[in-house]
C-alpha cells in the first residue's frame, strides 16, 4: 500500500451500511411484563417480546482516508458515540460491515480503572488495558502524575481514587488516556474537563495525538472546536447520515437546523 | 480494471477494502492469534485480578485481614450447623470430620464463586468491552485468578485447621498444589463458558445461586458420600463421586488430612480430575472464543 502516487486518496475506514441496534431487557413494565419476560427466556430466535429495540445508527456509509480529521456533530442521541463504538469494533454492527487499517482506538480509559484502588495502581491497570507494557507504563508513569497535576496539592497519587474531588477524577482519567499513541484516533470531546488550566492542557494535548494519529474523529458539540480541527464533517440526526461534506458547508446547514 | 483520474471509482465497499488491505474491525482472530493476544496480555490479566481483590476490603476498617478473616467465619458456621447441631459427621471421628468439612467448603467455594464471577464478567463488565480492545477472555480468566488468589488466603486458615486437629505437614502436602491446579483450569473453563452464558441472558446471575446450591449438597462438602449412599445403588455413589467438584475436594482432603486415605477416593482419580480439567478448559475457552465479535453488543 506504500506505493501509492502522491495524490492519491488512502482509506482507512469504510463503512457499509452500518445499522446499529441496542436491545434494552426490562423496559417494558406493566402486566404481563413476567411471563413475557419467561417467553423471553424460553423461546430463542425469532422475534424477541418484552425486548425493546433502539435503533441507534440506521444505514450510515462513508469512506475516511489517511490524514483526514471528521467531525461528527448532531444532537444528543444522534447516534455519534455509538457510531465511533462501530468503527472502533467494539460494538458488533446488526448488519453492514467497517472495514479499518489497524486498530481504532477511542481515547478513554475510564471503565478499567477503579474508584478503590491508589492512583497509582490505577495508571498501571489503565495502562495496561490499553495494552500498553510495564515497561511503557514506567516509562510514562511521571509523565502521567505531572500531567495530570494532581500532585500538585500534596501526594495524592498514593491516595484511593474516590478520595479525589472530581476535577481531579477527570484529570486523571484523561492524563492516562492520553498517554498512549494511537493509528485510527476517536476522540469523544466530553473528555476535556476540569479548570480552565487544564482544559487548554488537554486541548494542547489532544491537538499532538491528532498530529500523530492518520485519522481522526472527534465528536464534539462546540462548532467551534469542530471548526478548528475538521476538514469534513458528518451530521447525524436521528440516527442516519443527514449530511457529509466540507466543515463550513454542513456547519452552515447544522446551524441553521439548531436554529443558532 | 478502472480509468486513471479516479481508480476507486465503481468498487464496491468489500473491494475497496481488498484494494487497500483493510480488515473488517472487530473481527474475531482465529484461535492460535486470539491465543498469542491473551498472552500478550497476561499483564493486565493478573493486574486486573489484583486490584478487584484488593478493592473488595478497601473501604474496611479491618481492611485486608478479611481476606482471611471472611473464610474463617464462612468455616466457623458450617462447623456449628454440621459438625455440632446436626451432626452429620456419622462415623468419622472429630479429627478427621472438621478438616474434612473445612476442606469441602473451602475448594467447593473456589469453584463456586468462579462461577459467579465468570457469569458476571462479560455482562457486569459492558463498560470496559465498550471502550477498550483486549481479547475478551482476559475477563473471566482475570475473575477465576482472583478467587484462586483468594483461596490461597484461605488457605492459611485450612492449614491451621488442620494442624490444630492433629495432621501435621508431610510429603503428600505436595499435592494440593496439583490438585489446585487442576481446579483452577477446570473453574476457568466454567467461568469462561458462563461468561458468554451470561453475556447473552444475564438473569442467570439471579439463577446460579440456587443451581451453585444444590451442587454444594450433592458433593458430599459436609459429608461422606460412600458413607451415605451406602444403601442406595452403587452407580448413585458413582456419579457423585466422580463429579469434579466432588474429586478435588476429595483430594485435597486425602493430601492434608494423614486419617483421610486413599480407600476414600474414587479409582483413577487423578486422570478423572485432569480429564475434567482438560476438557472445561480447552472446551470453554473455544466456546467463549467462538462469541468473541458478539460481547460488546449486550
């Protein structure tokens, strides 16, 4: 694939008429809710009842190519976290398929860590659930704590996770995140927060990993940041891919959808 | 095949994605490299198993001494409801019964909360299958290392039983550990096939209990089998012996315990007991393997 002609446009992620359905058990209340959930367990296959279905990502395609950095914008419940979970294959698509150069990677590492456990344990079990070595980890493990600053107020690094006020969670749930770099990059901006000094840290720090990654998704619902960062923009509303082109182009359309 | 100005032009998805060798995401790996994955990540599996025992006690004042406190309370009850109220020791003296009891309840504990862990790991654990790739075994594997950890604390509470009823450490020590072994591979094997189990239909974690139960009885964890069947017909000793849980209680019992001989113990126990392990282990692990592209759905 090296060999290519300058010019010429590399895909890295394609995606086929991506249907993405969630199944919800119990959300169904009421009579009858017992023996449907009975029926449930008993009859396999066919059409479940007491289930339902959300259809969060209805029919989306489209082709990313190397070097490309794609906003996702539409409101809430669009569909956009769950269409980056697609692509980065950790949510198996009803139908359609995403074919992807290497391992998309989404930055976050919130789930592995534990609210229990010393700040410094958790930036070695994060670490190592993003699959980085020991030796990595060690290697970053001060770069991590100094980042993420929380030291700065005594040595709290030693200390349990759920003794840190939230700020200080955030900050060091993104510090570990980000310390890993990544091919196929997919960025969920909620991630940038805590005090105005350590979002424009992060900001600084998201703006390198997007220089080294090939591609890059960011979801964000600042058009602004959206407009700082994205050549091309997809606008998902309801779940289907309501525009695709240029920034300015669609960012002009989606605001006047939103009425801004 | 196409003209110059723009050649991936009239592809089709699958063949663009041939053209550029793109690989469908998420796509499970065939099972020697989705075995060379895990490995890779044998860190994160032990790390992960480490922190869920140590945050279990954490926010305790007593802290980490109830990793061992907690089997020695769990030990303490049964002795009073068995060993002293109904008295279901029938024949078997004092010295022997109570490490015979605290044995049973103590490796039958291993494998059942390997069990409830295993059907809670993919489903209790969606967060983590949404947001980071590692091979999805590492989860269960992760839950059955950490009640092996836990039994090793137990452990220490086994042997002071034990010793305090007068078998003291010799040669066939030994063999606990692979008698162990063997029940760690056979309760990873479990914990990997009720992970994917659970996986699909998580209310099996309301069910397990009560089917964990009935096991724990018909094992003979508080008594002798061969003692109690006596009058039924051989074949119902048979099974209840032969079946796993029942054999590595059975051998650990007849390594610690100097009274508790072989006379005790079902014919080729060992090959019964590796075959169990051999068989839950590599049959569960494919089977857990074969749902792999399947886990983050829910």
């Amino acid at each position: 694939m090296a060999e290519q002609a300058p010019g010429t446009r590399v895909p890295t992620v394609i995606a086929e008429d991506v249907h993405i359905v969630y199944r919800v058990n119990g959300a169904r209340t009421g009579k009858g809710s017992a023996t449907a959930a009975l029926s449930r367990i008993v009859r396999r296959g066919g059409e479940e009842r007491g289930v339902r279905k959300v259809h969060a990502v209805r029919g989306v395609s489209f082709v990313a190519h190397r070097g490309e950095a794609i906003g996702l914008i539409g409101s809430n419940g669009s569909g956009k976290s769950t269409l980056l979970r697609a692509i980065a294959g950790l949510l198996p698509p009803e139908s359609g398929k995403v074919y992807t150069d290497g391992q998309p990677s989404l930055l976050g590492v919130n789930a592995a860590l534990m609210n229990d456990l010393t700040g410094e344990r958790n930036i070695v079990l994060g670490g190592l659930a993003m699959g980085m070595s020991r030796e990595q980890i060690k290697e970053r493990y001060q770069e991590i704590v100094d980042f993420s600053g929380i030291n700065e107020k005594g040595d709290f690094v030693t200390l349990p996770m759920r003794t840190y006020s939230s700020g200080m969670q955030a900050r060091l749930r993104f510090s570990i995140a980000a310390a890993k770099d990544h091919d196929v990059l997919m960025i969920d901006e909620a991630l940038a927060t805590g005090d105005a000094k350590f979002r424009k840290r992060s900001e600084e720090r998201i703006r390198e990993l997007r220089g080294q990654a090939g591609t890059v998704f960011l979801v964000s619902h600042s058009n602004k940041s959206i407009r700082d960062t994205c050549d091309r923009v997809l606008w998902l509303e309801r779940g289907e891919l309501r525009m695709d082109g240029p920034t300015e182009e669609v960012l002009r359309e989606y605001e006047k959808f939103s009425g801004k | 095949m196409s003209a110059p100005p723009s050649p991936d032009e009239g592809l089709t998805a699958a063949q663009l994605a041939a053209k550029y060798g793109l690989a469908v995401s998420g796509a499970r790996p065939p099972l020697r490299e989705y075995v060379g994955r895990l490995w890779g990540r044998r860190h994160f599996i032990l790390a992960f198993s480490q922190a869920k025992l140590t945050a279990q006690y954490s926010q305790a004042k007593l802290g980490q001494l109830w990793q061992v406190a907690t089997p020695l309370l769990n030990a303490a009850v049964y002795f009073m409801i068995f060993g002293v109220i109904l008295n279901a020791s029938r024949g078997m003296e004092k010295e022997v019964y109570i490490p015979f009891l605290v044995t049973g309840v103590f490796v039958f504990t291993f494998t059942q909360s390997s069990v409830m862990s295993g059907v809670r790991a993919i489903s209790g654990n969606l967060g983590l299958v949404r947001a980071l790739h590692f091979p999805r075994a590492a989860l269960p594997i992760s839950f059955a290392l950490q009640q092996l950890q836990q039994l090793l604390y137990s452990m220490i509470v086994l042997f002071l039983v034990v010793i305090g009823f007068g078998s003291y450490p010799d040669a066939s020590w030994i063999l606990i550990v692979p008698a162990l072994v063997l029940q760690f591979c056979f309760n990873t094997g479990l914990a990997l096939v009720f992970a994917r189990a659970g996986a699909k239909t998580p209310d099996l974690a309301q069910l397990m209990p009560f089917v964990m139960r009935t096991w724990m009885y018909a094992s003979g964890v508080m008594f002798s089998i061969p003692v109690f069947l006596a009058d039924k017909p051989q074949w119902m000793a048979n099974v209840l012996q032969w079946n796993p849980a029942a054999i590595y209680m059975d051998l650990v019992r007849f390594a610690l315990i100097d009274e508790y001989g072989s006379e005790n113990l079902p014919q080729h126990v060992w090959a019964v007991a590796g075959g169990w392990a051999a068989l839950f282990a590599i049959g569960g692990f494919v089977y857990f393997w074969q749902a792999e592209e399947r886990y983050g759905r829910g």
